[in-house]
C-alpha cells in the first residue's frame, strides 16, 4: 500500500468515499487509530493520510488539522458527544426559504455555529420567486445578522445566483445548512448547471420537506469550487458556541461590561447598560432575548460536553489499567 492524502468526499457510516489525485475511491478507519484512539473522526471536507488500496478499500490512518470545522450535538435521543458535520471550508451559507421555514431563532442557531466554525457565514434566502418582495425578509434577517451578506435567491428563475459566484471561486469550498425542503439541493444543481443532486418537493401545507441529501457529501463544480451539502437538520443542538455567540451578539457583550455592578443581572439594578439601551431603541429587546435564550443553551450544552469528556476519560483510564492488568497476569 502507498501512503498518500486524500480528500473525504462523503460519509457513508464506517465507509468514506475519497479524492486524490482526480481518482475516487472508498476507505475505512484503521481501528487502532480512530476507534481505540484519540484521532478526530473525518467527516466531509477533512484530508486523511491514507494507505492506498488499489484492489480494495483504503486504510484511513490520520485526520489532518482542520482550518475550520463545523459541528452539532448529537441529534439521537440523549446524545451527548459531538457530531461532525463538515471540515475545511471557506463559506458557510445559512440557508432559509422565504416561505414557512423562514425562523429567526433557528437562523440564530446556525449563525453562532458558522462564526465557531472559523469560516464567513452569508445568509443564502431561497424560492425567492414565491414571493413578490422579499425586503421584510431581508430587513428581518439583516437585523439578527448584522455585517452578514443577506442575498435572496431562486434556483428557478436565476435570481441571486450571480451574487453568490464570489464564494464559489476554484478551490474554494463552501458548506450548505439549512432546514429539510430549504432547497439545497436545488441550489447546488443550479450552481452547477446540472442535475448532480436529487430534489424532492416539500408539503405545500407547513412548508417542510424530506431529507433529499442523507449524508454528508462534498461536490465539486464545474469550474473547480467545491460545496459541502448536508443532511437538512431542523433541530440544531449548539455544541460548542461560545466564540461564535461573541462574534454574532458582539452588541450586547460589549454592554455588559459597562453596567454599574459588576454583578448586574441586568432586570432592574440601576446603571444597567442593557436596559439603557433598550429603553433609548439601540438594543431590540427580542434581540436581547435571543442572546439570553441561546447563551443558556450554550453553557447546558458546555456543561454536558464537560460531562461526557470526563466520562470518556475516566473509561479510558480503567481500560487502560484493565489491560495493564492483564498483562501483569493480575497480579498486585
């Protein structure tokens, strides 16, 4: 076997579809390495050091360090490890339609994920031709993404679509999250100029769709750009969110340290900075609501990675001293 990096393309459960070189191949985890170690699980867009398979499926040893990494918490009931999602991209595009599924609190979500994940997020509104003037929501959007690209787009008609040719450059990689029946698939196959993607209508009733795209799978374009599609997720769990909740709500946490008290808990203590502005019209008051709401799930979702990484370690350390054991013939 030759060693070599590849590129992930797509996540199929323990198999991975690969990139080198223009070839596209399938590999698997060395065991000892990702399952008995402490290696990051690759996931779409990470480069692997590979032993190259030519007869059969390659051996997955290393997962190089990732520029920027996006991930939730896991959506099985009582999950409480880390998902990932996607790796080394440039642009996230935080997709909602301009339909029902249009929510601002789920669009918080995805913002303070895509400011963690280290790359620029740009709030993509889609089915821009259902709907005669799109301003409201693209005023609303604006406002809980402030200094964000906020463009409307339809995959019908053409419209947005040019504006979104300055993220999509050779080379460059872009992720696409969003909502089940949000379109995007119906995006990446008019950004392609083909029909790479499967699309599948949605409910006309509430809006909502079938998850169209089951894993996470990386395309490349015609011109050489690449775009991450992932599954459509509803509900998004923060993981790890507290850079990115001081990225997007950089507004309010420069208010609370300009309180009288050091200890404000910003209700009805005097000299609190936030009530100032919100009574003087500089802080929206949902906005504020917003952060305080997604600041609290933060710290329950810190909390619980802090739990689950104590566990792992302490099943780490009787693993280690059960093998240690053994060897010793179980001797004191």
């Amino acid at each position: 076997m030759i060693q070599t990096t590849a590129r992930v393309s797509a996540v199929h459960k323990e198999r991975y579809e690969l990139f080198s070189d223009g070839e596209r191949f399938f590999g698997k985890l060395k065991t000892g390495v990702y399952i008995n170690g402490d290696e990051p699980y690759p996931t779409a867009g990470d480069f692997v050091t590979i032993l190259q398979n030519p007869a059969g499926d390659s051996i997955i040893i290393q997962t190089h360090p990732r520029k920027s990494f996006f991930s939730r918490q896991d959506p099985d009931p009582g999950g409480h490890r880390e998902q990932a999602v996607a790796a080394n991209f440039d642009t996230v595009f935080i997709m909602q339609s301009l339909n029902q599924d249009f929510n601002l609190q789920r669009l918080d979500r995805y913002l303070a994920l895509a400011w963690q994940s280290g790359a620029v997020p740009v709030v993509v509104l889609t089915k821009a031709d259902l709907i005669g003037d799109p301003s409201a929501h693209l005023r609303a959007a604006g406002s809980a993404a402030p200094g964000v690209d906020i463009i409307a787009v339809s995959a019908i008609t053409g419209e947005g679509l040019a504006d979104l040719e300055q993220y999509i450059q050779p080379g460059m990689t872009c992720v696409l999250l969003g909502s089940s029946g949000v379109g995007k698939s119906s995006l990446l196959n008019a950004l392609a100029g083909e029909d790479l993607m499967a699309v599948n209508t949605i409910r006309e009733d509430d809006g909502k769709g079938r998850h169209t795209t089951t894993h996470r799978q990386l395309v490349t374009l015609p011109n050489g750009a690449h775009i991450i599609d992932t599954p459509g997720m509803r509900e998004l769990g923060l993981w790890d969110a507290s850079d990115g909740l001081g990225e997007m709500f950089s507004d309010i946490e420069a208010l609370l340290g300009s309180c009288r008290f050091s200890d404000c808990r910003h209700q009805t203590e005097p000299g609190c900075a936030v009530r100032a502005a919100m009574e003087n019209g500089d802080l929206p008051p949902k906005r504020w609501e917003r952060y305080v709401k997604l600041k609290r799930e933060a710290l329950y979702a810190e909390n619980k990675a802090a739990a689950a990484h104590e566990k792992r370690a302490r099943f780490k350390e009787i693993s280690m001293w059960s093998k240690a054991n053994k060897k010793g013939g179980g001797k004191p």
